[in-house]
C-alpha cells in the first residue's frame, strides 16, 4: 500500500497540470460544500445569539391567558396567588438553574412623573433581591436595594438609563424624586446592563424579527408594590440557566411548580416558559429547504468531478498499456494492478479534498466578510469532505482499474 501511494504521488507531480486539472472539478465542488456549510452553521447560531442575547440564558416565565400575555395592567385574576417561598426554593434547586427572580410588573403606568417630566413609555418593576444579578443588570451610580429596603418598605428606585433621561433630562437623577400615583420614592441607583449585546441586522426583515426597543425600566422593591397598587399580585419570574441548552428544560419545570399557585378552574391562564431554543430552531427551519437545494447544486459538482477522474484514469491506463503488460508478465496479479489504480485515483481526489477544504475554509472567511453573514468551520464537515472525495476516487476510479487489471499482457506488450 505504502509503495502504490509513493506511486500515485510520482504520477502526479509528472503530470502536474493534468492532474491538477483533473482535480478542480472536486476542489471547486468542496469549496462550496464548506463555504455553503459554514455559512448555514453561521446564520443558525446568529439566528439562536440574536433571540438568546450574548450567552446570559435567561428564561421568563410569564402569566399567559390564550396565546399571549396576561394583561396585569387590568389587576390580579381570579384564582391565581403569590408564587410561595417553598415554589422558590423548589426553582431554585432545580438542576440547571444558576439563578432565579420573581417580580410584578406594568408594561405601561401612568401617574409617574419628577416635577414636569413624566414616564409614560416605559416599565415598572418590583423586584426581589435577585433581579439585578439574574438579568446581568449592574448599578453604574448610586446603591442596589439593601435587605432593609425590603424589611422596612423604604420607597427607593433604580433607574436605568432610558427612564432616567425621561424624568431626569438635566442629569441629575441620583437622590431625586420621582412620583408613582402620588408616592413619592427616592431614586438610589443607576443600573445598566452587564453586556452590551446587541442583535445583528442584515435585512429588514432581521430588524422586525429582532429589534426590541427598550423604553426604560424603574425597580422598586417587591415590598412596596402594595403601597403604590394597593394589593398583592401573581409574580413572573425570570430564571438563568447554568447553560443556553438547558434554557428550555429549566422554563419547562419552573412552570410547572408555578403552575401550583394557579387554581381557577376552567380557565385558559396559566404560566409558561419562553422556549427561545423552540423558536430559534422554527426559524432555522425556515431556510433549510434553501439550504438543501444549494448543498445538492454544490454535490453537482462533485458528480463532474468523478467524471473527470474516471475520464483521465482511462486514458491513463490506456498510455501505460505497455507498463501493466510488463508486469503482468513477470507475475504481477490482478489484484496489485487493481489496487495499484485504485490507489492513484484516491490519492489524486483525496489531495483535491484537502485544497478544497483549505479554499473552502478561505471562500467561507471571503462571504463573512463581504456579506456581513457569520461562518463557523465545522471540523468534522471538513473531515467528512476529505474522506468523501476519497470515496469519489474509488468509485469513479473502479472502472479504469478493472480494466486495467483484466488486460492480456500479450496483448498489452503487442500494443506497446
């Protein structure tokens, strides 16, 4: 084997345009299997990145009635009760489960202002002690809450920077006073997020997809929600994952144990996990039919490839009629001829699988760049590529080796 190969690599660098020519057809067919692959595998995982946010694998479980989100703007509903302490901790030892946080909210208060600037395009939050670490806020100015704030109800806020700039546009936001149906609260804090992560936008269509505009956010400590609304209120929660694949597992079974506190019957509301991962392949799923159409174009020219190869080992088997005759006459078996051009044929779209998967990999880059798309090189696509073509050696090499192992050496030499 280790001398047919030394052979095969003799042949070719003697005919090193030929060969080379012979190999473009299974290069260039490559190339666009990996820069096609890559690109796929891109565009899936900035699909997942753009939905998901940069790897903090949060999960928002949400009070839903039908298909969407209650509207908690209207009050509590019936039959639906505060997330209890055993719920909680039962969530939070889940497996998975790096962190968790329970909170009320208002999609749209009125009635929140500081001196002549109100709120009225934003959020309102009350939060316990774990929603700044669970959802990567940090506090860039000013304090977090303190366990007293929610022991003693003190009336504190924090401010991100869009709602700071609604009540605050002079800058001065830190120790003033914001109004909340006529409660006045303290703002102690400015938070921002850990990361700044930020969806990529290639189309328009990405930009109706993933655009989400934040329109501010205020955190008061859960304690104090009833001094504002006056009653107590069913939680969501939003809960961290130790890691992006198990976001949807860990949504899946806090909805469950969330479920517990939901007891009117008959009723069409219930909590539910965002399945971000569910979506994200629905998604991905969209342009896998395109995706399949360019791989089997790019297979064509693998097919062309083979031909080539198969045409060029016929002609080399016909010029060296006189070589296989002669060692045929000393005692050279089939078999030996026979793997002796199997081997030539193997090795000469094996090497054009190597310098595919190199051109594959650059073209890839290439596209990236150009396009704005994300390529990922997948290694074992690369691999697969390389023993493919080896398999195209062999199969479309099968029928010149065949005939080159069945020559008559009588008649071989006579042509000679």
């Amino acid at each position: 084997m280790i001398e047919n190969i030394r052979l095969s690599f003799q042949g070719i660098w003697s005919h090193k345009l030929r060969s080379f020519l012979t190999m473009l057809g299974v290069i260039i067919g490559i190339a666009a299997i990996i820069a096609i692959v890559s690109t796929i595998a891109g565009t899936n995982e900035q699909i997942k990145q753009n939905l998901i946010g940069a790897g903090n694998n949060n999960v928002k479980v949400t009070l839903m009635q039908g298909g969407g989100e209650y509207w908690m703007d209207g009050g509590a509903p019936a039959g639906v009760y505060e997330i209890s302490r055993e719920q909680r901790e039962e969530i939070l030892e889940l497996p998975h489960v790096a962190n968790a946080s329970f909170f009320k909210y208002r999609s749209y208060v009125d009635g929140v202002a500081s001196g002549t600037n109100s709120y009225s395009s934003g959020s309102l939050y009350g939060v316990d002690e774990n929603y700044l670490d669970t959802t990567g806020y940090l506090v860039s100015a000013g304090r977090p809450f303190l366990a007293e704030d929610y022991e003693q109800f003190h009336k504190v806020l924090l401010l991100d920077e869009a709602a700071a700039s609604s009540l605050f546009p002079e800058g001065n936001a830190l120790g003033g006073t914001v109004e909340i149906r006529g409660e006045p609260f303290t703002v102690v804090g400015l938070m921002k997020k850990a990361d700044n992560f930020k969806p990529v936008i290639n189309s328009f269509q990405d930009y109706l997809t993933y655009n989400q505009t934040d329109y501010g956010r205020i955190l008061m400590p859960d304690a104090c929600w009833p001094v504002v609304f006056q009653y107590d209120e069913p939680q969501n929660a939003v809960i961290r994952a130790d890691s992006t694949e198990a976001m949807s597992e860990v949504g899946k079974k806090a909805a469950e144990i969330m479920n517990r506190s939901v007891t009117a019957q008959g009723s069409d509301i219930q909590y539910q996990g965002e399945d971000l991962l569910e979506r994200a392949r629905n998604m991905q799923e969209l342009s896998a039919s395109t995706n399949q159409l360019l791989l089997w174009v790019a297979s064509i020219s693998l097919l062309v490839g083979g031909i080539g190869v198969m045409n060029i080992m016929l002609v080399s088997v016909t010029e060296r009629t006189g070589e296989i005759g002669l060692k045929k006459a000393v005692g050279a078996r089939k078999r030996r001829i026979l793997a002796q051009f199997l081997t030539e044929s193997a090795v000469l779209t094996s090497c054009g699988g190597i310098i595919g998967v190199a051109a594959g990999i650059i073209l890839s880059q290439f596209i990236a760049r150009t396009s704005g798309t994300p390529a990922v090189i997948s290694v074992p696509a690369a691999a697969a590529s390389v023993g493919f073509s080896m398999l195209i050696g062999i199969v479309f090499g099968l029928l010149p080796s065949v005939k080159a192992a069945n020559l008559n050496p009588i008649d071989a030499l006579r042509r000679e």
